[in-house]
C-alpha cells in the first residue's frame, strides 16, 4: 500500500527504527530520534544496496517518488544509482575546485614573484572587481566567449576600455595557464579579437621645449617645500628613472663612490636589473641628502614617517604647487623630455637613451642588452645631460653635438 501525507505526518518514532513502504523499493525510515529519511532499497550485481533519496520534509513524498523513478530508470539501463551519484558528485566537486577564480588565484601565485608589487595589487584588484563577481564560480573550462565578453562590455560601458583591453589579456593567460595544467581546452579569449574599440592613447604631460625646460628646472631649484621632495624633484630630470623607481630608492641600492645606483629587478617594470650612472651634480644631492636621510631604509621618505617612501602624488603635487598645470607637466614626463632633447638637440644615439631609459632594447641577434651594455658611453651621455641641463638653467647658450643652437 502506497504512502500518504496524512500517514506519514502522524508516524511517531518507536524505541527502534522503522520503515514505512511506498513501493518500488522506497520506504521512509524513521529513526528512535524522530528523524525521517527517504530510502531505496535495490539490486544490482547480485546485491542488495540502498540509497538515500533525501530528510523528509525537506525532500517531500513526490519528490521522493521522482527521484526513486530516476534511479530504477538508471537500474534499467545497467547503471548503479549509488554510484552514478558517487561520480556527479565527484565531478561537481572536481568543477568547484577548477573554477575560474581557483585557477585564476593560482596562475596569480605563480606569477606573483615575478611582478612589482604595485602592478601586481593592481591585477587582484581588477580580477576581484570586475571578473571573479560573474565568472568566478564557474569551471574555467566551460565559460564561453560571449560570456566572458559581457564581462568586458561592462567595463567598456563605465569607460574603462583600456582596463578591459588588460583585463582581456590576464584572462587569456589565465586560459593558457588553465590549459597546461589540463583544467581547460581552450582559450575562448582568442574569438574577442576585435570585439572592444581600441584604447584611447593618452600621453603623459611632458615638456619637452629647451626653453621651457630651463624654468622648470629655475622653478625646482626656487622650490620652498619639503626639502626631501626638493631632492626627488631636482634628480627626476637628471636620471629620468620611473617616478616610481625614484620614490622608491633605497640608500642599500647606491654606490656613491663609484657614482652608480643600481636597482633590483624587483622594482622594474621589465623585472630586470637597471644600473644608472650618477652625474656628478646628482652625486652632489645625494651626498646632502643621505646627512638628512641616510639612518634609514629610503632615500625619499614620506613626510610623515621614515619607514615608508614618499607618495605617489608628492611630485605631483609639487609640480601642481610651482605653476605647472596637469596638461603641462608629470612626474613621467621627465623622461620624455631626456629622450626627447637627448635625441634632437644633443644628438645622441638612440640605443643609448633607450637602454638608459630601461626599455627593451636588443642586441642584431635579437637578445636583450645587459645592464652593463654601453655603459661607458651611458656615463658620459649621463654627464653630458646633467652639464646641458646646468646650461638650460643658467639661461646660456647651449651648443648641441650636431650644431645646432638652442638658448
């Protein structure tokens, strides 16, 4: 005789378990405790097995006689019900633990030593705001390419294309990385070539005008603030390193003696080491600032404390404070301005403003220049850029290398 709900309500536990029958092998077992559980009872391969179907009423008498009808279903077709759900629920848990923010998280670990710090918070951060909230939980191999485009789209809409360009690439490293560890077939990435408008290319502010050069560098040398950010502001143009790499200058890293500062892969945007020969003028500045700064770790601490480096927006802010405009000049654009005169007033060879500069230079077979390449030549185009700068500031009559006059 078929079950009811009336009959199964007023089931009260006994001092042992009992089983109330349905049909088709089902019961409802109802423990001492008061607690009910759906069971099958069935055969396959000549023995007797049973098979939880759900608490009652959480699971309640219909679905219980559905999910009884899918597993004899299963029997009919030669299939072991008990380990049909062994393997979907393996296979649930085999998809939660590849999904797109576990492997996501694991390429990032992978990669993480090989980053800046700054570049590589930016990276989680994107990930965690604009990727993972949609497809995180999903398994990595079965997200799609239109899936991932509305990811992009909404990044695109609040005018972030450039974002969504990089996040675009991070995602297909990703893919890649998920494939080679066989969690993945392919990279669905690679069909959005083309789908977002092309970034916007923003220049960075930079004066590259001798003239105009010569009252920045009158204006740094009138500067009233902070002595520290007076130092920083009047080495930017002289080394034209990253305003980054120059904030973050640690004493550890310079050899006043032999005029050379040379910074750890670590803090390079190309993860490689960078050595820049000091002119003597930038000697000279370290030399009165290491009296003031030198117990510590930084060359340029913050105003505040010296265990952290000055901030990001203290060059900025100065500039802002002297007169000039965000459309006129950047902490960046120092080194726009060194490549720039460098090249069409001083005449001198690009490779060595480029590798001075720490981009990817090349040797003819395609191999990147070491730290050391030039560097001779690096130290007297160092000096001569530092005495020309002197030159400019003075107000003199600067004579470049090819001829050419420029007041």
């Amino acid at each position: 005789m078929s079950l009811t709900h009336a009959a199964i309500q007023n089931a009260k536990p006994s001092g042992k378990t009992a089983r109330l029958f349905d049909g088709g092998g089902m019961y409802l077992e109802i423990s001492p405790a008061g607690g009910k559980w759906w069971r099958l009872k069935y055969r396959y391969g000549g023995k007797e097995k049973r098979l939880s179907l759900g608490v009652y009423p959480d699971v309640s008498l219909k679905d219980a006689r559905q999910r009884r009808d899918d597993a004899r279903k299963l029997l009919a077709d030669g299939i072991d019900p008990g380990e049909n759900r062994k393997a979907v629920k393996a296979t649930k848990t085999e998809r939660a633990a590849n999904s797109f923010e576990v492997v996501a998280r694991e390429w990032y670990a992978k990669k993480l030593p090989s980053w800046a710090a700054s570049n590589a918070e930016k990276i989680i951060r994107r990930l965690e705001n604009d990727a993972f909230p949609w497809l995180g939980g999903r398994p990595i191999a079965d997200i799609t390419p239109p899936e991932l485009l509305k990811v992009l789209r909404r990044m695109e809409e609040r005018g972030a294309v450039e974002s969504a360009h990089r996040m675009r690439n991070y995602c297909s490293q990703i893919f890649r990385y998920a494939i080679a560890t066989g969690r993945a077939e392919r990279d669905p990435s690679a069909d959005l070539r083309g789908a977002l408008p092309p970034p916007v290319k923003v220049h960075r502010a930079a004066i590259t005008d001798p003239k105009a050069a010569a009252e920045l560098l009158r204006a740094i040398d009138s500067y009233q603030g902070y002595f520290v950010t007076k130092c920083a502001l009047r080495l930017a143009p002289m080394v034209f390193v990253r305003p980054g790499e120059l904030r973050k200058a640690e004493w550890s890293e310079f050899n006043l003696d032999n005029a050379d500062w040379n910074i750890p892969p670590g803090r390079m945007k190309m993860r490689e080491p960078h050595l820049v020969p000091l002119p003597t003028q930038a000697v000279e500045i370290l030399r009165e600032l290491h009296d003031l700064t030198g117990d510590g770790k930084y060359v340029f601490p913050g105003a505040r404390t010296n265990g952290r480096p000055m901030s990001d927006n203290a060059i900025l802010a100065a500039l802002r404070r002297m007169g000039f405009a965000k459309d006129e000049m950047s902490g960046h654009g120092f080194r726009a301005m060194a490549r720039t005169i460098l090249d069409e007033v001083l005449g001198v060879r690009p490779d060595f403003i480029e590798h001075q500069l720490a981009h990817a230079v090349r040797d003819p077979n395609g191999r990147a220049y070491n730290r050391t390449a030039h560097l001779a030549e690096r130290r007297k185009m160092m000096q001569q850029w530092a005495d020309y700068l002197d030159k400019l500031k003075a107000g003199a009559e600067v004579i470049p290398i090819h001829g050419k006059k420029m007041a």
